[in-house]
C-alpha cells in the first residue's frame, strides 16, 4: 500500500458547511438571547413602576399593624455561574425571624421538616400583612430589579441559598448555567410545600428541556396562579383598606397640629380664668383647690389625670356614694346617664361653670400634652366604658375629646345609650370638616346654653 492511500478523505465542502451552520446556530442564539434580554428589561421597568406604589401600600399596612422594620428584605443567593448576589424581596416576616428560627430548630420534629422542606406548613414568623404577600406572590415584586441588573430572569431555576451548593450536589453544575427566575417550573408545581431532591430535580428538568415556548407557558401559567390568589385576598380591598388608612393618618396629623393651636390660645384664656375664679371662690369662703382632676381612659386604655375647674364640694365621691345608697330614683337616674339633673354636691361659682362649660377649660392642658384632642369622644372611666359594649375598641380608638359628636347633639338631654351611638358615629367619620363643624355647634350651644349641666 503506498502512502497516498493512508490517507484520510478531506471534504472541505463539509466542512465549510459544518462551520457555517454552527456560526448561524450561535448568531441565531445570540438574536434570541439579545431580543430576550431587551424584552426583560422592558418588563422589569413596568415592574418597578409598579412597585412604587406597591411599596407605599406596604409601608403604610405594615405602619397600621405596628410592624416595624424595613419593608425590604435582602438575602445572598446563587446566579448564573455560581456569582453570589443579593436577592430582593418585600419582608415578610418579624426583624427577629432568625432568632425565633434557632429557638425553633432545637425541636427535633421542627428540625426535620424545615430540612426536608426549607419552609413550615404555617410559619409563626410571618406577619399579618406578609401572609398576604406570600399568599398573593406579591412579596416576589421587588425582584425585577433583580431582572434590570441582569442577576435574574423572568423564568429560571429557583434561587438557592449559598449554604445549599453542598446539598445541591451534581446538580449544581446543571442549575448554574441559568439565570435563577422570578417565576419557575418549582412555583407553577401546583404544591404548597416541595422536597429539597424533588425541587432540584424539577430545575434539572428545566435546564434540559428549556425553550422560549416553555418560559412563555410557565410566565402564563403563573399569571393564573396569581389570579386565582388574588380570589383569596382582594386587592382593591386592601388598596381601599390603605387608602382610607393614609387618609385617617392625614386627619389625624392635621387634628393634632389644630389641637396644639387650640390649646395655646386656650391656655392663655386659662390663665386668667384661673385668677377670677380663686377670686370668687376666696369670697364665696368655698375652700379646696381650684382644680380638679380625675382618672380618665384616654387612647388606646391609657390612662391619664383629666384636667377640670373644681365645681363640686371637696369630697364629692363620698357624698355621691352616701346619696345613691339613700335615694333609689337618684341611683337609677345616675345608672342611666351618669349623671344627675340637680346634683346638691355642685358649688355656687361651679354651677355657673358648668352651665357655661368653663369648667372644661382646664383640658387644654390635656390636649397640649396630647393626651386628649379639642374634639373626640367624651373621656370616660373605667367602669363605664364597658357601657360602650361592642363599641368599646372603636372609641378607645382615638383620643378623648373636650367636646365631641354626642356633646355638641343633645349632651345632657340624650339617653346613654343615644350616647353611644353618637360618639361611635363620629369614630367611623371622623373628618376634619366634622370637626369644624362640631366646634361650631359647641360653641353656639355654649352660647344658648343648651344640654349643659
């Protein structure tokens, strides 16, 4: 055999040909990946916009729950080619979740399932909004800026903690060489809970049978998902819900700046009010001090010294509690109104005071000090707010007032039980215009004397 018959058949056809289709495939992938890649960013930047206002409804549910903490929560997990980043998500669970976490973990039984599932069934750490974020896969809104910087991608493996590669074993080589997704085989299963093997096999099974039809199925198939959740938690409700917070929180910002005005100006009035009626009572021979203050039940059951203008004799509770055990008709008109039509225990100089309601003046130092507003529901004590019944959380809701819906519409002249309505009426529509509207109805009845004692 001669030496040009050992040699191998060339086909340089075929091999510009080979070339060729691969330079195409490779030029074709790009495209996609390029188009892919500007339809992401697009999508994020509708996100984000999104998010602006989302966040806003957080901060301010997490504000009405008293959750306090930042509304984000930022955690390290594995991107494409084992780069370590920084995950974003809405916080949904208490500040000190890893510390309740490690108390948790010492149970064997809780040990286990965390383990198997990375997750509880019902996790204690979560808070009562961020039930409903994880409910409604909202808390995973945040990660399109994620999507903007190139970290991730609309649809990919889930994003593994650096502290499961160990775990992920042969897996990881495969998982790797994608962007980790919003959205993924794992979140469309359909299951609540999924084992660790279970939900890497599942990422495996992506990364071999991944197609541009198979991501826009997956993103549509989320999108139900989602739909179908927001059935569970209606969102217009909850944006009503924060709506009316956001308002309420305005009015009661605004009441507080007018209530500060308020008790200045009231204040400078007390001072010589306070002299005239030293004076009068040193005359009357009326001994005692000149003010008087009394526990009342303020905001949310706090309690503080209500501020008054003595207008009873020195050692009226006794005198009250001698005269209820004496008189049934006086006990009955009392259980009825807490009060009495012609109360003997009342001074000279006090029954003016009362009837003008100058003997309310000294509560501006209440409001000063915030524990009352110039207008709210009558403060009230202890034993009679459970006349309030059902209605006893929505008037300690807000700050006792010097006047109020009930006193300004009757006072006196109303049953307690009319009273109750009135101050739960003026709790559910508290505006600032009710106010000024009040104010005006107080001052004329002051005036006409009207339902003062």
């Amino acid at each position: 055999m001669e030496e040009r018959d050992l040699a191998i058949p060339f086909d340089i056809e075929t091999i510009h040909e080979n070339t060729m289709k691969r330079l195409a495939k490779k030029t074709k992938q790009a495209i996609i990946s390029s188009v892919l890649r500007v339809l992401e960013i697009m999508i994020s930047l509708v996100g984000i916009v999104l998010l602006v206002p989302l966040s806003i409804v957080v901060f301010f549910q997490n504000l009405k729950n008293k959750d306090n903490g930042p509304i984000f929560y930022v955690q390290d997990r594995i991107g494409k080619n084992g780069k370590i980043f920084k995950m974003y998500k809405f916080r949904t669970m208490v500040t000190n979740a890893d510390e309740i976490l490690k108390a948790m973990l010492q149970d064997e039984e809780i040990r286990k399932e965390y383990e198997k599932y990375r997750k509880f069934q019902n996790d204690p750490r979560l808070t009562k909004f961020g039930k409903i974020l994880r409910k409604t896969s909202l808390d995973e809104f945040p990660q399109f800026i994620n999507v903007l910087k190139g970290e991730m991608s609309l649809v990919g493996p889930r994003p593994y903690l650096p502290e499961e590669q160990e775990r992920m074993g042969t897996y990881y080589k495969y998982i790797i060489q994608h962007k980790p997704g919003i959205t993924g085989v794992y979140q469309i299963a359909g299951v609540n809970r999924v084992e660790f093997l279970d939900r890497l096999d599942m990422d495996t099974r992506y990364h071999y049978g991944r197609t541009f039809m198979v991501d826009v199925k997956i993103v549509l198939i989320t999108l139900l998902i989602t739909l179908r959740k927001k059935q569970t938690y209606n969102l217009k409700d909850i944006l009503k819900d924060t709506a009316n917070y956001i308002s309420r929180a305005l009015t009661l910002f605004i009441k507080r700046i007018i209530d500060i005005i308020g008790a200045i100006v009231g204040i400078m009035i007390l001072i010589p009010l306070t002299v005239a009626i030293w004076t009068i009572n040193k005359i009357n021979k009326e001994d005692g001090p000149v003010f008087y203050s009394h526990e009342r039940i303020g905001k949310n059951g706090k309690h503080f010294k209500l501020y008054k203008f003595r207008s009873m004799v020195v050692g009226a509770d006794e005198v009250l509690k001698k005269m209820l055990e004496e008189d049934e008709n006086l006990k009955k008109e009392f259980e009825e109104t807490r009060k009495l039509k012609k109360d003997p225990r009342i001074t000279k100089i006090g029954r003016f005071l009362r009837k003008t309601s100058l003997d309310e003046f000294p509560q501006f130092i209440n409001v000063l000090k915030g524990e009352m507003s110039l207008v709210g529901p009558r403060a009230v004590v202890d034993g009679e707010i459970e006349l309030f019944g059902e209605h006893k959380q929505e008037v300690l809701s807000v700050k006792p007032g010097i006047t109020g819906y009930w006193a300004a519409n009757g006072r006196s002249n109303t049953s307690y039980e009319q009273r109750v309505k009135l101050e739960s009426f003026y709790v559910n529509n508290m505006s600032i215009f009710l106010d000024i509207e009040i104010l005006a109805k107080t001052v004329l009845s002051v005036l006409k004397k009207e339902g003062a004692i």
